[in-house]
C-alpha cells in the first residue's frame, strides 16, 4: 500500500485531486477518485495469490529463525563459525 492513503482515502472528495501526491519508490502518484465504493469483504479469488504468498513467506522466516536459533546455540557452546557454516554451505578455510 501507499504510505499515507489509507489514512487519506476517507476523507477525499469524489471527482477532485488530492491535496498532496504520494511516493511510491522513485515515482510520485497524483491521484484523483473517480467514485466511492462501499467497502465489502474481499472474494476468495481476490485474495488468494497474497494469502497464499504471505503463507509461504511465513514457512521461511519460520525456518530461518530456527536455523539463527540453532546456530546461535552452537556458538553459544563453543562451537567455531567454520563447524556451525559448513552446514549452510560455508567454507572451511573462512577462518584462516
């Protein structure tokens, strides 16, 4: 979403341009409603590729706080970085 629309939306009048423009990356939007819509409950359909996209976004942050959670012990216990990495790919000589 836009910084600051949300909040704004409500009290914008129907067929006139916003008071201010909004950033979005690089880019400026000027933005002008050309109706209000009464809200309603999204259809399945609409919301399907964002649930299905926030469901797997949150299996891999799942996984990789507990792989942090894992590393972080074996430091913890005395383990060197080269043992705890080799497992992720890290390189044995990254400590000489």
């Amino acid at each position: 979403m836009v910084g600051g629309l949300r909040e704004d939306l409500p009290g914008m009048t129907v067929k006139k341009w916003a008071a201010k423009t909004y950033r979005v990356a690089n880019q400026y939007l000027a933005l002008r409603s050309l109706e209000r819509v009464p809200q309603r409950p999204a259809e399945f359909d609409e919301v399907k590729p964002q649930a299905t996209e926030d469901a797997k976004n949150a299996k891999r942050r799942e996984i990789v706080d507990r792989r942090v959670v894992e590393v972080r012990g074996k430091l913890a216990a005395g383990a060197t970085l080269d043992s705890v990495s080799m497992v992720y790919g890290g390189s044995r000589t990254a400590g000489t």
